[in-house]
C-alpha cells in the first residue's frame, strides 16, 4: 500500500478484505459524508443517512479497522467523532483483475459510484429548484457521455490531462467564496465492436458525434492509479 496525507493506495493483494469492506453501501455513504462535510458522530450521521446510530458506529468501526477512518477531535467527552483518513482511495484496475475476486469486488464498486451519481444528479436538480445553488451554476453543469475512438495510450494520458487540470483548478479556487463543491464523475469504458452491427457500423457508432447533455461532462472512476473512490 502507497499513501500520503490526502490519498491512499490500496493494493489488492494484500489489502483484499479493506477493498472487500468498502463494497457495504453504507460504509461508502458514511465515508462519503466524513470526507463532504468533516467530522461527525455515529449519531449525526445517522440523521443525514436515515439508519440507527447502533447501524452506523458499527459500520464506523469496520471503516476504522481498515484505517479508513480514525477517531476526531471529541467536542465533550458523550460520543465518539469520527473523521476521515484519506480523500481518497484508489487501486490498479491491472492488479484488481489479477486478485481472487478482485473483478467482483471492482465491478460492485463502479455500481455504488453509479448509484452516487444518480443520488448527486437528483441533489443538483432539487437545489437549483429550491434556490440554494444559484441560476450561475445552470448553464456550466451537466453530463456527457460522448464516445471518442482512443487507444489505450490516449485514455490513459486523458485521465492525466483531467486529474491534472482538476488539481489546478481546484487550487484556483481555493480562496473564491463563489466557489461550491462539484461532484465532478468521469467514465472512460472502452467497448468492444457490436458483432450484430459488425465492425463497419460498430465504428460509425463510436465515432466522434456526441449524444450528450447540454454542459460539460460528468466519481472520479480512474486516477493515475486506477479506479479510485
């Protein structure tokens, strides 16, 4: 495993049962929410998800154990604060489908970054109609999902070219009290040519047209590393 202070890296030969803890919805819910909005008790936590403060310090101290989180500063000395170790986690995409049961655990993990992006697109829609992200915010988001033709060279130096870009930006920002937090996903899936379309019409269908949102495009599903969360 290869971490510094905001990301770590887990390697799934011999981090299996932490990449194996992180499947639990709820465990990536709760995480989600210390690394959004900071420390927090089981309690607290169980307001914002809807679960039993008895269900979310158990699934707390699952996380622990796998040093995805660690005890916080406490406000008085009632109830345990939690806060997260990391920003973010990440792993080889490579060394995943080498490990027993890596591609499983891979695949469940994309799926929860999905079910993320539908609850983010329904949060986005209700605080545009609700006011509390202002009308600025209307024109710059959105989703894409176009489909350029790359080869594996090219869609790895893309992720770089993002990750880089995002890193920048985000340091530009820092200090702009304009600034909101973005849920900022992206998805490179190469898909193998359609054998009912056959190749001709499989590559016209991939080509360079977008069939895309208005706005710019979309967990972070890939980092210089691998997939990450």
């Amino acid at each position: 495993m290869d971490s510094d202070d905001d990301h770590r890296v887990l390697d799934p030969a011999q981090d299996g049962a932490a990449l194996k803890a992180l499947t639990h919805p709820l465990r990536l819910t709760l995480l989600g929410l210390l690394r959004q909005h900071g420390p927090a008790t089981a309690s607290e936590l169980a307001a914002r998800t809807g679960e039993s403060s008895a269900s979310t310090s158990y699934h707390l101290r699952v996380l622990a154990k796998y040093a995805f989180v660690t005890e916080a500063d406490h406000r008085d000395g009632r109830e345990r604060r939690w806060k997260s170790v990391h920003d973010m986690t990440s792993w080889s995409n490579e060394a995943m489908h080498r490990s027993p049961g890596g591609s499983t655990i891979l695949s469940v993990l994309r799926r929860r970054q999905v079910e993320h992006l539908q609850q983010s697109l329904d949060r986005h829609e209700a605080d545009l109609e609700s006011g509390r992200l202002g009308q600025e915010w209307q024109e710059p988001s959105g989703v894409s999902d176009s489909m350029p033709r790359l080869t594996p060279e090219s869609l790895a130096e893309l992720w770089e070219v993002l990750r880089a870009k995002t890193d920048e930006l985000t340091a530009r920002d820092a200090g702009d009290p304009r600034a909101e937090q973005v849920v900022l996903f992206t998805a490179g899936l190469p898909l193998a040519p359609d054998p009912v379309a056959g190749p001709d019409r499989a590559a016209a269908a991939a080509g360079p047209d977008e069939a895309a949102a208005p706005g710019p495009g979309a967990v972070s599903d890939a980092s210089d590393a691998g997939d990450a969360i």
